[in-house]
C-alpha cells in the first residue's frame, strides 16, 4: 500500500491531460487523500507538449514531490522526456506506435507497458475524444480507485452541459480502460492506496482561495485585463459576485483596470485588481496615485516568468524587485506573500483590512504555483473573518466636525477619511503634493509634512502585519528562508535533511514589505549558515534581507529560475553538499 504517490499525465495540448488530471485529483481527494496538482503546459492552445502530476499523500502536503510514480503517456515523445522523473518500480504506459528509445539507465527498475488508446477510443467509439476516459479507467485500475466514485464525478461535470448519452459513454470509455488494463498489467505491479474518510476539506487553487477571500472580505468591485496567471481570480468572481451586489468589470487593458478600482475605491468600495507580468508594469502610475492621494487598493499580483512576455503559464519569484521599487518616488506600500491555499484566503482579507486601515495600497504576490494549481484545504471559517474599514468617518460625525481635512497631520500617519456626497466634506484628490485639505501645495515646509505624514504608516504598520512563521527545530544551526510557493518544497527538504541527521529551520517571510526586521534578527542570531530559496536569478529576496538586517551568519542563494517549481531534493542536494 502507497502512502504517498504521484502520478503524472502526459501529452499534446488539447489531448484532453487538465481534464483527465481534474478527475484523477477529485477522486483521490474524495478518497480521504491529501492532493496537490502541478499543471505543466504551454502558453499556445493545441500541439505542445503538457503535462499534469497528481501528488497525493496521507498525510498534509503543499507542493510536489522528487520523483513521479506511474506515468501514463499519450505519445512517446512524453515518455522520452519524462522517464527519468519515474520512480524505481514505477509503471508507465504509452500511447504510441514506434519503439521507445530509451536509456538503459532511464529503463532500469521500471515497468513499460503499450497502451494504445487512441485506437481503442476509434474502435468502441468512433471518436478520439475518449481517448483520456480510457486513460482513467487504466489509472483505476492500477490504483485500485473507487469506480462509483469516478462516475459521480462524471456525472457532476456532464450532465447538466452535455447531457445523460455524454455521461454514458464517459463511463464506458472508464471501464474499458480499466478492463483493458487488467489484461495487460500483473497486479503486482499495481499501485495500491489506502481509502480514508473524506473530511470537511476543499480542492481549490490559490486564485479561487483568492477570489473567495476577496469576497468574505467585502470586496465589491473587481476591474481586471485577462492575463494568464491571475485570470481565474476574475472568472470566479465574475460568477458568484452578483449575487453579493458586487461587480466585475473586463477592462481594455490594465492601465483602466487599477484607476476603475481607484475609483470604486475612492467612492467607498472595497475594490481589487488582479493582474501578472506586463499587467503589473502598466499599473504602476495607478500604484503610485493610489500611494500620493492615499486611496484604499489591493493588487493580486499572480507571479510569472519574464521579462516581456516571458513564459505566461510558468511560475517564477521575480516580481518582488518590481512590487517594493515600482513606480517612481516613495511612499508607503504594504506587500504580504502567502505559502498556503489557507494562507490565500487568510491574507486577502487580511490586505483589505491593512489597505483600508492605511489608506495606502496592499500588495498580496503570489505565484502561478499556487495561482492555477489545486490543493486540498480544510474549508475556510468564514465566521472568523472580521472587517476593518479604517477611520471612515460616518455621516453624523462629519456633520459634527468643524473642519474637516482629508490629509490631516496626524502622529500615526493616517488621516480621516469621508467618502464622497457625504455632508461637510470635501473631496479633493491630487496626483500632485497637496497640503492637509487636499488643495495643491509645492512649497518646501508642506512637502516635508506631506512626505512625513505619509511615510508614518509604514512604522505604524508594524503592529498589524503579518509575522514570519517559523517552522523545524528552533536551536538548529541550518537557518532557511524563502516566501510564498517555496514553503512545500522547503519544508519536505528539511525532513530529508534530518533523515540524514542535519537539523534546520525555516523561516516563512509573510510580509516582505515593510520588512519585519527584529524577527529576522531573533530567528539568525542563532544560525551559522542561512540558506535563501527563491524562484528567480538575481536573490531579489536575499537582496532585500541584505538591505535591512546585518547579520553574522554565512548567507546562500539557492535560486530556481527553470520556469519549474522547486522539488524538495533540489533544496536539500545543495544544502547539504555546501555543509
């Protein structure tokens, strides 16, 4: 019996591999299984190469594992790139005609089976299209899953849209696939997995934690360009915000997407925007004005690789030099980095909050690693969620007030804040340096007020970011650290470092900026060595630690910059070769 397994699907794009995956995740979460899925798959439509690995574990896991375990191919150029990743006694089967010309050393310890369901689907149905339903009937089999449970899901997806012919011949595909597989494949080279009770859990990805968590939140308003990570953020929302009084609004691009959501939020909504790579560079005017006229706004920033285009459905860190120096001069911005799906929905409500509070933008960067993959979670409390709206001053108190200045000085750097058409107020907003009513002032003692007034915010922050959390063995002398999507990978590598007998401990950056710097110290005073993961050439994260903390601990980069999320073998190779 497996207690941890992965298993990978591979081929074309438009081979019908997401959809085949989908399945595969639900019904292994359905068996009581904790599930991650790592979506592999190019930036065209039809004709490159994708993949998707379903990694599923008995016990809680956040990313993907070393190593696949049964790889099931639809072409053999998928077998030929993806052997090596397959375990020893792993199970592959393909879809393909010619001989595979594989390396003894990619072949050893592993099981080759022709597995022909392209011919298979043409034969029963005429049709190619069923080729992936077969595939999951063969995975049924060699997992041994619960075939009831397959043809609910079936079910749920076809039968409203495509109707109960659709649904029937899904489930035929499925079973023919698994009595197919029967006669070719010994049962001893099946892989076996327990059933447990499914309990109050979720499959989600980070976009729809995301978009859910925006919700829960009391986010109104969403204006947002389609761009791939982050679209998914607005495809949920544009669903189920209407019901909520809410709206979503497509913009031509996303220099209207960040003013639209300035402006819901300057007219007292709570408004978001969503965007990635070239998205996030043509907001940065926006970012600056929601910073100067100290308007409420939270960015999701779903992280890609660049530059340019780059590579639009691949996962990189290297947004965070853009997100803590983007757009020109200074003022106060807050940037939070999630390393859960829970943490996804904690921490958007948690920006909405400090961005109302601080009348000042909030940042929540995140990555396609988690944006677009799922992940099972424990359903999210929405009784927990409370609702900070800052120092909005009600109707009865501005009518009260005898002078009332938007931009008031104040120790803690925030001001007052009416909302348009109320009574006694005056809502001036200035993209240029104003004095306390909002009017323009470029005088020498008004720009040191303005600048200072503004700057306080940062320090009166602190007290209500987001804390470093510290995983592993407090006195280990081998210090990690790393931010969002790292945290799976990380944290598998530590135990494989103690399984070897080197302690470690990793510190989980939860909010990048402002930097948390005490907590930093406290956590390196004890560390000889320090190890800094993150998904990007240049160590923006380490460049940043560098700029804040003086610290006398040895610091490394480990850096990823493949467009591939960390394994945790990556991590632990290069720790322990460097001890």
């Amino acid at each position: 019996m497996y207690t941890d397994l992965s298993v990978m699907i591979a081929g074309k794009a438009g081979d019908g591999v997401l959809f085949t995956g989908n399945i595969l995740a639900k019904i292994l979460k359905r068996q009581g299984w904790e599930v991650v899925t790592t979506r592999d798959f190019p930036s065209n439509i039809r004709g490159e190469q994708t993949n998707y690995t379903i990694r599923a574990n008995l016990e809680k896991i956040h990313g993907r594992g070393d190593s696949i375990d049964v790889l099931m191919a639809f072409t053999c150029d998928a077998v030929k790139m993806h052997v090596g990743k397959v375990a020893h006694g792993g199970i592959v089967l393909c879809d393909g005609g010619r001989r595979l010309d594989i390396s003894e050393k990619d072949s050893r310890g592993k099981v080759f089976h022709k597995f022909l369901l392209r011919k298979l689907a043409r034969d029963h149905f005429k049709d190619e299209i069923f080729k992936n339903m077969i595939a999951l009937g063969a995975l049924s089999y060699i997992l041994e899953l619960d075939f009831r449970g397959i043809e609910r899901i079936i079910t749920e997806t076809f039968l409203k849209r495509k109707g109960r012919d659709i649904v029937r011949k899904n489930v035929q595909a499925v079973t023919l696939g698994c009595e197919r597989a029967k006669k070719i494949i010994d049962p001893e080279q099946k892989h076996q997995i327990k059933k447990k009770k499914d309990t109050n859990r979720l499959l989600i990805s980070g976009d729809e934690a995301i978009a859910l968590g925006s919700l829960a939140a009391g986010c109104r308003f969403l204006a947002a360009y389609p761009i791939c990570p982050a679209s998914e953020i607005w495809q949920w929302l544009a669903v189920h915000i209407p019901r909520f009084n809410g709206i979503v609004v497509q913009t031509e691009d996303e220099l209207a997407a960040v003013n639209m959501a300035l402006g819901a939020s300057y007219a007292g909504l709570r408004a978001m925007t969503a965007t990635s790579g070239p998205g996030a560079s043509l907001m940065m005017e926006g970012f600056g004005l929601s910073g100067m006229a100290e308007i409420p706004l939270v960015i999701v920033n779903v992280q890609r690789a660049g530059p340019a285009t780059g590579l639009p459905t691949k996962t990189e860190q290297s947004d965070l030099d853009q997100w803590l120096h983007g757009s020109h001069g200074e003022f106060p911005r807050i940037i939070l980095s999630p390393g859960t799906i829970q943490e996804c929905f904690d921490f958007t409500v948690k920006a909405f909050n400090l961005a109302e509070k601080y009348q000042c933008p909030v940042v929540l960067l995140t990555e396609q690693d988690y944006g677009q993959n799922l992940r099972t979670v424990g359903r999210f409390d929405l009784s927990s969620v409370k609702i900070d709206r800052g120092r909005i001053l009600s109707q009865e108190k501005l009518l009260k007030s005898k002078d009332y200045k938007r931009y008031k000085l104040t120790r803690d750097g925030i001001s007052p804040r009416a909302l348009p058409s109320m009574k006694n107020g005056l809502h001036m907003v200035e993209g240029n340096e104003h004095d306390e009513r909002g009017y323009r002032d470029e005088t020498v003692e008004n720009r040191v007020r303005m600048m200072e007034k503004r700057m306080k915010k940062l320090e009166s922050s602190t007290k209500d970011l987001l804390e470093a959390k510290v995983w592993g063995d407090e006195d280990a002398k081998i210090g990690i650290v790393g931010f969002g999507s790292t945290l799976g990978a990380i944290l598998e590598a530590m135990n494989q470092l103690k399984n070897k007998g080197i302690r470690s401990k990793y510190f989980q950056v939860r909010t990048l900026w402002p930097f948390l710097i005490e907590e930093f110290q406290s956590f390196a005073v004890r560390c000889k060595k320090i190890f800094v993961v993150e998904n990007n050439f240049t160590g923006q994260l380490k460049k940043l630690i560098d700029s804040q903390v003086k610290i006398a601990s040895e610091t490394t980069s480990i850096l990823n910059y493949s467009s591939q999320p960390f394994c945790p073998g990556d991590i632990s190779a290069q720790i322990e070769k460097s001890l």
